[in-house]
C-alpha cells in the first residue's frame, strides 16, 4: 500500500476548553474511514462531542486510550491517507 501517514490532532473544543476526556474510540486501528465518520467520541465539562474523520484513510494506531484527559493540539492517532 502507497501512500501517506498523518497524524491526526485533537481539535480544539471552544468556549476556552483546552481539554477533554477520550471516552471510546468508535473506529479501531486498521478500520478504514471517510472524511465525515466518527473516529472518537470525547467529553467536555459542557457536552460530549463526536471527532470526525477530516479526511480518508485507514487508521493505523491510536494515541491514547479511553479514560484519557486529551489536550487541544495532541496527537490522537495516525491515519494512512488513500
């Protein structure tokens, strides 16, 4: 397989939340997702949030395990772009 590896970030989650707990992964590594899918779902003090795929690819390993406080700009795990 050609191609590229990124790693993908945690996004920032506004209104002055720099962080969030990791509270299940919903794409497991070497599932292959599309711009759009839901690959995590975190939550905030204010809500839970879904994180979305920003682009295609095969997810190649995750950064962190459910359970974790994620910071805003970490890296969440690694995609093999298309």
């Amino acid at each position: 397989m050609s191609g590229s590896f990124e790693d993908m970030r945690v996004p920032g989650f506004g209104h002055s939340l720099d962080e969030a707990l990791l509270v299940e992964w919903v794409a497991g590594v070497g599932d292959r997702v599309r711009r759009g899918d839901v690959v995590a779902v975190v939550e905030t003090d204010k809500a839970s949030t879904e994180i979305l795929a920003e682009r295609d690819g095969r997810v190649m390993e995750h950064s962190a395990t459910a359970g974790t406080i994620l910071k805003s700009g970490e890296v969440l795990y690694r995609l093999a772009a298309d």
